[in-house]
C-alpha cells in the first residue's frame, strides 16, 4: 500500500496563508478529512454512565479514498481505524470516537498515529442508529412475582392456638399447644415468604445492575470525520 496525494481540479497551492508544508515520508491530513469504511466487528454499546468512562472499542476498515478539503483525495485504502463509543439510550444511537489508525505502506514502513474524530452513520447523522435491547423488565418482573408470593404466604402466618385445660391441686391451668396441622401450615408458609423475599432481593439486585444496550451490527458503512488534523508519517 502507498499512500499517494492528488490535487483536484481548481486547487492552488499557497491559497491559505498558514500553510503546513508536509514534512518529507509524510502525508497530512486536515481537519474535516473523510474516511469512508466498514465496521469489522459488531458492538452491544452499554448505555449506562460507566459506559463512557470505559467505551467498547470498534475495528472499522478503510474502503475508499479520503476526501479532504479543496476536491483532494488521498490513498488509505485498507488501512484500519480503531475507534471506540458508548450508546445513548435517548437517541438509540451509539457514538464512536477515534482512537487510532494505522497502515502498512508498499515498502514495509508502519504507520500508526492518533486521530480525533467522530462516526455518521448511513443517515448522515452522528453517531450510528442501533438496536435498543433491555432485559431489566425480565428481572423486574421476576421479582414483582416473587414479592406477590412472599406477601401470598403471610396470610397462612397467623394461627389461633388451641387452649388446653389441665387440672391441678391448686385449680386449672391453661396452656397453649401448636402442635397441630395449622401451625405446621403456617410454619412451611412463613419458610416460603422468607425465601421468596430473599428472591425479590435477588432479582431486584440484578436488575440494578443490568442496563439497556444499542445492538450495532458487523459490516455496516461508515463515515469517520476528523476533528483535527494528523500527520500520517513511517513509525520509527
């Protein structure tokens, strides 16, 4: 792979006055600069707050020339652009920013350089339209069945006790006896309602710590668009 500049018709060198000359083995591309590919690899981007801390990284591949300002093309095709992104469960799109891209010229020289810059999707809008998937309404409706079974089996709770008349010397004592079928009743009732609140619990912890995700599919075009410009030189 060489990476080669052409001028497009009409362009005139020196037309700015800050001019930055490219240094020689290297190709600058400005801001604004286009890079046109497809996502190798798919992405379940978490839309949760921790998920911008940490993005899920995304391999994207470089499948046409780059469009910089003034009708120029420049030869990355093939190259690769790692990026990484997080989903955005207003707008159900996942938003990608760049991290690095690097390419392997004709000569065996790597290039590998940082870039800044952002995704569109096929809509010509930023970020990339995905998949809203949630499964924290299976979680919370696991736990409501629970909690309804734990509240069901403390009606079975409270026994009236059975009073047993004992006599004596002194005259008739009144005990209580539980042993009969209804404490025993309310005693496996009282077991379940414990355990069904320690489920609820449960689920409703998982449920915490699930959140929804945009779904992004493999082999899907994208435009990369620079925020600032970068030097494409051989990495020493």
């Amino acid at each position: 792979m060489s990476i080669r500049t052409v001028a497009g018709a009409g362009s005139e060198a020196g037309r700015a006055s800050n001019v930055r000359k490219p240094k020689q083995g290297e190709v600058f591309i400005p801001a604004g600069t286009i890079l046109s590919g497809v996502l190798l690899n798919g992405s379940d981007m978490p839309t949760g707050q921790q998920a911008r801390d940490q993005p899920t990284p995304v391999l994207i591949r470089i499948k046409d020339l780059a469009i910089l300002p003034n009708q120029v093309r420049t030869d990355v095709r093939e190259c690769f652009l790692i990026t990484s992104g997080f989903g955005d469960l207003a707008s159900e799109r996942a938003y990608l920013r760049g991290e690095t891209f690097s390419c392997v010229r004709s000569d065996g020289g790597v290039i590998e350089v940082a870039l800044d810059g952002y995704a569109v999707g096929e809509d010509g809008k930023v970020g990339m339209r995905g998949r809203l998937v949630s499964k924290q309404g299976a979680m919370l409706a696991k736990a409501l069945q629970a909690g309804f079974l734990q509240s069901f089996a403390q009606i079975f709770q409270s026994t009236p006790a059975i009073p047993i008349t004992n006599a004596t010397e002194g005259g008739d004592a009144q005990f209580l006896s539980f042993a009969n079928p209804d404490a025993l009743g309310a005693g496996v009732a009282s077991g379940v309602g414990g355990a069904m609140n320690r489920l609820a619990n449960f689920y409703l912890d998982m449920a915490d710590q699930m959140f929804p995700v945009i779904e992004v599919d493999a082999g899907r075009g994208v435009e990369f668009i620079l925020n600032r410009g970068a030097a494409l030189k051989i990495r020493s």
